[in-house]
C-alpha cells in the first residue's frame, strides 16, 4: 500500500487502535523520549505516540515503526514474510525457462509491473516545497534531544541522499545527524557505508558534496534507507517494489539531487570535505550503550523546505526492546528470500534476536547436508553485506524453531561440543561495537549446533539443581548472585554476577566453580556485572553479547579427563586494571531521575492511559560515573 502522507498513515493507525495522541506540551528535550520508552518496552511494543504540542509549529510522530502490527501496516501486508513470498514467486517467474513465443509475451505484463517500480523524476515543485526557507533554522523544527549525555539534539530518522560523483547513482541511507547550530549539523556516516565511500569520492575530486535529507512522507520511504541494500542500487526501487507504486521524485532548490516529492521535510546542503572533521557526539545509541564523540563531516544547511502542515518522525535507541527491533525484524524476513535466492539455497530460516541488536547475534537454521556445511554457511554470510559485522553466529539444522528461544537453547546446549563446534575469526566489526580492542575490527565466535552424525540429537541435560545450590551454598567467595534459571530449563549453562572492583581474576573464579562437584558435567558459565538482573535471561544476553570480544573473552577449561569441557563467557565491562583497557567503555542508555519524575507527575494530565513506570529504574545502577563514558 502507497501512503500519501504521515497523515493518512496516522489515519490508519488510529483505525487500529495504534495511536494515542498526546494534546498537552511535551518538551522534545528528553521529555518526548522518556514518555516513548516507557511505551516501546511494553509488550508487543505498545502505541505510536503523536505528540501535538512541541512548542514549535510542528508535531512529532515517534515509534510509528514500534509493533509488529503498525510495520506490517506501513508495508501494506498482513504478515512481514508476505514481502519475501512476493520476491521469491518474482524470481520464479522471471527465471523460469521460456520456451515459446508465447511464453515470453506473458512476461509483458511482469516486465510492465516491474518498470512501473522505478523511480521517476517529475517537474515543476513538490508537496514536499510548498514553504521554502533559504534562511533556514533548525530550531524551528522539534529534533529531539534524547538522552541526557547526548552531545545536543539529533534528527533520527533521516533520509540522507546522496549520488556518486563519477556514476551519479544514487543512495539513500540514515545517519543520524547532532545539531551544531541554526544551519549546521554532523553527518554520522560510519566508514563501511555507501555514504561515506561517497563522501571519500568528493574529497578526491576537491569537490561540495550535495546532501538532501528527507523526512517523512510514505513510511516506506523511511523503511528503505534502513535496509541493507546492495551497492549501487537504489533505495527507492526497493519502494517501489514494496509500496507497488513509482517513487516520484522532485528536484531540491539548491543542490543538485532528487528527493521523494511528498515528504514532510527537506533538509539540503553540502559537506565540504576540504573541511576538519567536527567532532560529534555522545549519542545513545541502539547497541543499548552511548555511542562516544569521535570526528566526522560537518553538513551545511543552505535550504529546508517543507508541505503545509508537516509533522516531523523521530525515533529513539537505547536498551533493547524499542522501535528499531522491529524494523530490524522486517529486515530480517524481507532479506532472508533474496539471500536463499542469491546465494544460500541451503538456508531455510534466519532470526535476529532483539537482543543482539541487529549485528551482535544472527542464527541461521540450514538443511545440513555434508560435513561442514555449517561453515560454509557461515563464511559465505560473514562476507555478505552488512552481516559482515555479524559477531556471533549460531548455526542449527532439522526441526528447531529458532524463534522459539527456548528450544533453540536446548538445542543448542546439546549439539554444540565445547572442545569442537567453537569457532573463532577475525573480520569488521560495526563501529558502535565498544568492546573490540580496536575499533571496527575484531573476533567473531560461530557456534555449530547442528546435530553431528552419530550424536544424540536434542539431549536435554538436566542437572540437579538443587544439589547445585547446595555446593554453591553459601554464595563462593568473588560472586555477587547466580541464577539457576537455565539449568532448571535443561540449558547446561549457569548465570553469575561478579563485582569486579576488588580485582577480581574471573578466570580462577571460574575455575573454582568448574570443580565444584555438582558442576562437573556444566558446559557454560556466563558471567555479567553485578548490576545485571541476572533473572532477566534477555537483559542477560543482551548485556553479554554487548560486552564480549569473543576470543578474548572466552575461556576454556578441560575436565578431570583432561578434556576441554567447559567454557566460560565473559561479559564483564573491561575498565579495571585487571583488564587493561584499551579503549573508552560506554554506560548504558539510561534517563535521568528528574526526568523520570517530571513524567511520573505528568502523566495523568498529558492522558496517556494506564500509568507505566521508567523503564531506566531496572538499569539505574549501571551508571559508573557522570557521563556516556564508564568512569572508575
């Protein structure tokens, strides 16, 4: 379905109950994020939130993207893999043998829809010029200030377009951009994007680098620079094809670049790549952690156009579950046709799981059928797009469900050998990975579940655990709590939560518990911070897959046979001496407690429904210092 506005989407969802509309003033500085939070962590990700009174001239409509339901809305299907249904049946029908005249003359109609998918330049202004401003002032619109250690405000969902200078194709990507002033901003692009390659193409040719930023218009619009798009095609096709309607595009006024000509608002300019970076930053990010300030492409506004009545979209990141999980989980059944299509025909499913943020976790369920073939799964994704910054993969085969995280995990707990289905590399790494020591490169771990000939498959292990609490009664020296949650479960994995401040050597804790008697037969220990809710198994992995750099931080242990048995993760913070940190660590995204209560007093008055507590009183005692950087 072809949206015609943020307008009419917000029609739609106020049909289906998606939307609550909030009359009162909200402040955009951190006010309109804590509100958001509070919905997006409820389950099935709660409400839109269109907020009427910004104090500017415009509103702002956020977490538009934040349910399974409200994404399907926006791409016109009943279920997200209704869209790669459709790409596979294409593919079909285009590939098919074509053995007769007649056989190819019914393609026309096929080829006719396909043509109709591409983007178009049309003349004269857009919806998206009818208010121009060549004095533009950002501050008239209500960009948010999220989190309290962001280094200023940010716009979150922005379009950023771009052309190569030598081809002229096009790329459509989001990079988040701080507010420096009226008409200056960063441009966040990272090093691995389109962007950014671009950027480096000017910078060659001494050229101004034209940007146009979007924002608004068709849902779609937005979804399409977020997808992992292949290079060199462009964004907009992939909307067309979803939205099953052209992209019509108008010129900006004052660079030489095409936009979506019914989007809310144009931001335009350059990047003068003659420039000294700017640096940029804090920012909470979506990793759940603060991404630090580090130096990037200063953008200078020299237009903003924008239709009648506009309403700006924003998002918020932080500690998972919000918007962006369900927009990565889109991702995640759009792609997974074309890539079985391209390159994996072995791949019969793919999952994402929230907690790994897009990147820190994959798992790929294939029809295993030679030795090995796990791997080659593996190595053919680690160099494929962006799953290159993939950190760890966990392979399955036969009848797992591998969005039911409980089988998955029983599974996985029986098929993988310590001493042998382990596997470390080397690769990219996305930039807002903190836990490499050196940025954007680092250790990968796969981990081989698949069922080996020969071997009992789907084992469970239960362990006696009430002979473990007795062993590990009173709590052993070094460790602050530990949960027996999975190995009640049959996962033969056991949660502890240290306190590292008093120079804890957590590779002889482990030990120790490794030679605890009622753990002899334990394959894993995972090891967090004390400040963890070690109850909560998804803050567990989360916290875990955030923090580790799998080969350093991965320790094996043999067992009375001399056998390697055991293995511990270590998703400790690395910023005590005993670690020897190589770079800044990050503190969790959390909000301050001012704003918490400012909220808690607002509530009724703003009418939001049933009052929802801070999300940030469960993360309150991870802050170690006064600022985005961890300070000891």
């Amino acid at each position: 379905m072809a949206f015609k506005s943020l307008f009419e989407f917000i029609d739609v969802l106020e049909k289906n109950n998606e939307l609550i509309r909030v009359k009162e003033f909200v402040n955009p500085e951190l006010e309109i994020t804590e509100i958001t939070d509070r919905f997006s962590k409820q389950p099935g990700g709660g409400k839109a939130l269109f907020f009427e009174n910004t104090g500017t001239n415009f509103p702002v409509l956020i977490n538009l993207f934040g349910s399974t339901k409200r994404m399907c809305l926006s791409l016109g299907v009943d279920n997200l893999d209704e869209v790669g249904e459709n790409i596979n049946s294409l593919f079909k029908e285009m590939a098919s043998p074509k053995e007769s005249f007649l056989d190819k003359i019914k393609m026309l109609p096929q080829l006719k829809k396909m043509s109709d998918w591409m983007p178009t330049v049309i003349s004269g202004k857009g919806i998206c010029q009818q208010v121009v401003n060549l004095s533009p002032d950002l501050s008239k619109i209500p960009i948010l200030k999220c989190w309290p250690f962001d280094g200023g405000p940010f716009v979150t969902l922005p379009m950023v377009n771009t052309k190569d200078p030598e081809t002229g194709i096009r790329n459509v990507g989001m990079y988040r951009m701080q507010v420096f002033s009226p008409n200056e901003t960063g441009m966040h692009w990272h090093r691995h994007k389109v962007g950014a390659r671009h950027y480096e193409e000017y910078k060659k040719r001494g050229l101004l680098m034209p940007v146009a930023v979007a924002l608004g218009g068709d849902p779609i619009y937005t979804y399409a620079a977020t997808a992992p798009m292949p290079d060199n095609l462009d964004e907009y096709i992939l909307a067309g094809f979803l939205r099953k309607r052209k992209v019509k595009l108008v010129r900006c006024i004052t660079v030489d670049l095409e936009v979506p000509d019914d989007v809310d608002f144009v931001i335009e300019g350059y990047v003068d790549p003659r420039e000294e970076l700017v640096w940029e930053g804090p920012f909470g990010d979506h990793t759940g952690f603060y991404s630090l300030a580090d130096w990037y492409p200063r953008f200078h506004v020299t237009c903003i156009t924008h239709r009648k009545n506009a309403i700006y979209p924003a998002t918020i990141v932080g500690v998972p579950p919000m918007e962006d999980a369900y927009i990565a989980k889109a991702t995640e059944r759009i792609f997974l046709s074309p890539i079985r299509l391209s390159m994996l025909p072995e791949l019969e499913d793919m999952s994402l799981p929230m907690e790994g943020v897009a990147h820190n976790i994959s798992v790929v369920k294939i029809k295993n059928s030679y030795p090995g073939h796990a791997y080659k799964v593996m190595n053919a994704l680690w160099g494929a797009g962006q799953m290159m910054f993939n950190k760890i993969m966990v392979a399955v085969d036969g009848d797992v469900d591998i969005h039911n995280s409980l089988q998955l995990a029983q599974v996985v707990s029986s098929n993988v050998g310590i001493g042998s289905d382990l596997f470390f590399s080397k690769g990219p790494l996305d930039v807002l990975d903190h836990a490499s020591d050196r940025p954007c490169f680092g250790s990968k771990l796969f981990i081989d579940a698949t069922a080996k000939k020969g071997d009992k498959s789907n084992q469970i292990y239960n362990l006696d655990t009430e002979r473990v609490a007795e062993e590990l009664s009173p709590i052993p020296l070094g460790v602050s709590a530990y949960s027996l949650a999975l190995i009640s479960k049959g996962i033969s994995a056991l949660i502890v939560s240290v306190d590292k401040k008093d120079s804890l050597n957590v590779k002889e804790l482990t030990s120790r518990l490794f030679r605890v008697s009622a753990l002899h037969s334990l394959k894993a220990i995972i090891l967090v911070d004390k400040e963890v809710i070690i109850s909560n198994i998804s803050m567990v992995i989360w916290y875990l897959a955030g923090n580790i750099e799998p080969n350093r931080d991965t320790y094996f242990f043999n067992d009375q046979e001399g056998n390697v048995a055991h293995v511990v993760f270590d998703g400790t913070r690395k910023v005590y001496s005993q670690d020897n940190p190589t770079r800044d660590w990050p503190n969790v995204v959390m909000m301050d407690v001012e704003t918490q209560k400012r909220i808690d007093e607002k509530w009724e008055k703003l009418d939001l429904g049933q009052f929802i507590p801070s999300p940030t009183e469960a993360y309150n005692q991870f802050q170690l210092g006064g600022g985005a950087a961890v300070r000891i």
